[in-house]
C-alpha cells in the first residue's frame, strides 16, 4: 500500500460502507457476478407498490436474506473487525454509516453506527410506525405486537423511492470529517453515492476509496486502495493508527 498523506489523529472519520465489505463473509452484493438483484426484479421486492401488489413474495424475499444472514456460517471478517479497532483506538470519533442491512458490524464491536438503509432483523408496522427486533420469519398473518393490526408488518430496511434513514445526521458528519473512507460500495445509489461528492466540495476533507475494484465514482476519490476488503481494510487501518 502506497504512503497514505497524514490525517489528524484528532480529526473524526466517516466510512461509507457498503455489500462489498460483507462479500467475504458470505453474504452476497447487490450487482454483479451471483448479485441479489441478478434473476430478482428490483420492482418485485424491493418496493411499496411491490409489497402491496404481492407482500407473499416480498415477506420470502427477504425471510431468505434473514435466514441466511441468522445461519451460523456467517460472522464478522476481518474488514468489520479492523473498523472497530479504529474505532476504539482513533483519538476522535469514528462513525460508520452503511447502507448494509446486515449486523456484521455491530457484530464485531462497532458502536458508532447508522444504518441509513434500515436493518434486516428489524420490523416496522406500516399501521402504527412502530419498530421491533424481529428475528423470525414474517408473512402476511404476522401481528403487529403494538396496535394488533394483521398483515401490516414489514421488513425495516427502505425500499426504492423511500429515503434513507438519519440524512440530516449523516450530512452533519460529512461537512465535519477530516476523512471519509468508502468501502465496498459501486456508486450506483444515491444519495450514499453522491457523499464524496459533498465531503469534497464543501468540507474539502480527504476522501479515499476501499474496493475490489474501482467503483463508478473512483476518480471522485483523492486516494483509492484496490483488493479484497479482508486484505485492504486492515492495511489501511493499520496505517492510519500508525501499527
Ligand atoms: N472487497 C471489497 N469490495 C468488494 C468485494 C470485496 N471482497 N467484493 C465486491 N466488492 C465491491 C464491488 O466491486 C462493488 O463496488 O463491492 C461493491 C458492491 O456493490 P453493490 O452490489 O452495488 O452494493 P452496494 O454499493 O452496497 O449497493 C448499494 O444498492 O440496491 C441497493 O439498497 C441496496 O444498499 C444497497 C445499495
């Protein structure tokens, strides 16, 4: 890995993460080769028209994601591990926003975090806006446990044409980074994407790019870091902290 231009130890970081990080722990992406949307019409799943037009296939969709998120195969690796030893060990605060539905960070000990995309063990009643940990599968004869409405329990992770969760925190954190680090995101959904974009014209801090390969908005970054997130991820960690 090439000399990375020195950060304050006490400026605070921002990572934007997203599949790519999770790739290595078993759980697949979004796009490309063996993606979630690949064989999956987008409209069909991922949508409020969708899961009112057909919430038997949504309620499977999703219940698949969770089982096989919930099997015991799957855990942290060593990129959701090296986040929360920067966490822990940075001298300002660390935040991570991902667009992961996943709990892997959470897993491996990340405190500082936003889900902007929601959480897939959580549910929301779309009847009383009410929101649960909800681990076990869910159908349409599911009951909401605060207003007993039937049928109205949905998976709390924003669909398409919904907006993403906590914006106006997240773009506080991005007008105050002295670094924003992505990682393991392609650039194909906004806003997540356009946030180098922010951090650089209005904030003009430091912007890298972690990722098997360069993502659609790779020439946005200052620096850019190319490999596996298991390998890359630690690396850089190591030398911000300087291990
Ligand atoms: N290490 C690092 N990066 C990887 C790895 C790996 N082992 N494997 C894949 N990647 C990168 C790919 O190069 C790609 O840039 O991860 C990225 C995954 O891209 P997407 O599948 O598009 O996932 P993401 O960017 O998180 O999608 C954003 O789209 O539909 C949605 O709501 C969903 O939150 C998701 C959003």
């Amino acid at each position: 890995m090439k000399d990375f231009p020195k950060t304050s130890p006490d400026a605070p970081i921002v990572i934007l993460t997203g599949a790519g990080i999770s790739k290595e722990s078993g759980l697949a992406t979004f796009r490309g080769e063996g993606g979630l949307w690949q064989g999956v019409s987008i409209e069909q799943v991922a949508s409020p028209d969708a899961f009112k037009e057909n919430p038997k296939l949504v309620h499977s969709f999703y219940n698949k994601r969770k089982e096989g998120l919930l099997s015991k195969d799957i855990s942290p690796n060593d990129a959701h591990l090296a986040l929360a030893r920067l966490e822990r060990d940075w001298l300002d605060d660390v935040t991570i926003i991902t667009q992961n539905v996943d709990n892997l960070h959470e897993r491996a000990g990340s405190e500082n975090l936003i889900h902007m995309h929601g959480e897939l063990l959580k549910a929301r009643c779309v009847s009383c806006d009410e929101i649960f940990q909800w681990q076990d599968a869910m159908d349409e004869g599911s009951i909401c446990p605060h207003c007993a409405e039937l049928g109205s329990m949905r998976v709390d992770v924003v669909w398409f044409g919904e907006m993403p969760l906590y914006m106006a925190e997240i773009e506080k954190l991005l007008m105050e980074c002295g670094l924003f680090i992505s990682i393991g995101t392609s650039g194909n959904v906004y806003p997540a994407a356009g946030f180098v974009d922010m951090v650089t014209h209005y904030n003009r801090a430091k912007t890298v790019e972690l990722n098997i390969e360069p993502s659609l908005n790779a020439d946005q970054f200052s620096n850019g870091y190319y490999g596996p997130a298991t390998k890359i991820v630690p690396d850089f960690v190591d030398k911000l902290l300087g291990t």
